[in-house]
C-alpha cells in the first residue's frame, strides 16, 4: 500500500488494488493549497475547517462517525475520542479511524487532545503504522505522542499537524518530536509518499515525509 501527505493532517491511502482514501483534508484557510482529487472514501476527525473540507475529495463517500465500515477492499472503524483534556468540553470530540488493508493496520489520530482510555486502547488495538500529531496546542504534544506510540505498540510512526513554512496555524514544529524520538530509526524521506508492505515495515520506526508544495513539480 501507499501512503501519501498532502499536508497538515491530511493522507491518502492507496491500497493495492487502487482503493484510495483521504483522511482529513484541509481547507486553503490553513495555508495549504491542496488541489482537488478523484477519491473513493474520505473520512473527517471532526468538523473543524482544516480537517472537513471535503470539496478536495471529489466522488467520495464520506466517513464522519464513529463505528465499522467498508470501502472496497479497506476496512475501516472509527473510535470516539476527546479534542481536548476537559472530555470534549473545550474543542468537542475527535474520532480516530483504523484501516486495515493488505496486511496492515493504519490509524489517524486526527486532533486528539488526551489520550485514549484503557477501553479504547483495547478496542483499538496493536496499530502498524500512526499518523500522529505532534505540534501541540489544539491537540496532544510530543510526550503524550511517543507515549501513545508506546501503547499501540506501533511499528512506523508519521507524524503531522505540526508547523510548516505554509501552515498559518500557531503549531510547534517538528524537531522537538525528533529530538524525544532519539531511541527510534528516524528515516527523512525527500518524497510525500511511502510504500509498505507488512514484510517491510520494521520495528520502532519514525518516518518523515516531505511536504511539497502544489506548484513545486512545476517549478523543477
């Protein structure tokens, strides 16, 4: 399977078969200017403006709940979880999707505030890869990502959500992630995609992908 970032918080999953989902895409109010794409599936973290533009999934079904559901070849569930420490009081909730598919369990922490509890966890449980925020203030920060790393007892960790030169969002950046992440193989792609395979996944990863711009390809 493929894993591209688009920026902030938002991938698309390509399975092998073609099945392809974004998760979480943006809207240009973020700084990020993302062109539209043909997609089957989209799912949305919850309904704040830099993670619910959906007019960047063109065709898609829409996933916006918790709960099972299915996309072709991808299974995907969605877990309630909390945007903030109050139980949702400050920011409301915040919905963690899980997709299996060709051997491997991906999940999107969309904007978690706090972590999940032991229930959750269980329900959740071992994850291969994460997509997990780590630029802190409208969601958890660095310790609280290597500690959820930890409880899924993940094998490759994507970090997003986190400052770029085009992000107008007040984050932090992500040098403090990696500077706590010193026991991990730390790979830096010079791509915004990854290819994986369950046989290929490793133990203990971080990989970072690069954010490109939309106008770079044509530049070069």
């Amino acid at each position: 399977m493929q894993i591209t970032w688009l920026g902030h918080s938002c991938f698309v999953l390509q399975s092998e078969a073609g099945t392809t989902l974004m998760m979480d895409p943006p809207s240009p109010k973020t700084g990020y200017l993302i062109p539209p794409r043909q997609v089957d599936g989209v799912t949305s973290s919850h309904d704040h403006y830099d993670h619910a533009y959906f007019p960047l999934a063109v065709g898609a079904a829409r996933f916006t709940a918790p709960g099972p559901f299915t996309l072709k070849d991808m299974r995907i569930t969605g877990f309630s979880t909390f945007h903030d420490k109050e139980r949702g009081k400050l920011r409301g909730k915040n919905i963690m999707y899980l997709v299996e598919v060709d051997g491997i369990r991906i999940l999107h922490a969309g904007d978690l505030g706090a972590l999940p509890d032991e229930e959750t966890l269980r329900a959740i449980g071992q994850v291969d890869v994460l997509l997990v925020p780590v630029g802190g203030t409208y969601t958890i920060g660095v310790r609280e990502a290597l500690d959820l790393c930890n409880l899924l007892h993940v094998r490759v960790s994507i970090p997003m959500h986190y400052a770029t030169p085009d992000c107008n969002i007040n984050l932090a950046e992500l040098m403090p992630f990696l500077n706590a992440s010193r026991d991990c193989a730390i790979h830096r792609m010079r791509e915004d995609e990854l290819s994986l395979t369950h046989d290929s996944l490793g133990e203990d990863r971080i990989v970072v992908l690069e954010y490109k711009h939309p106008w770079k390809e044509d530049e070069e």
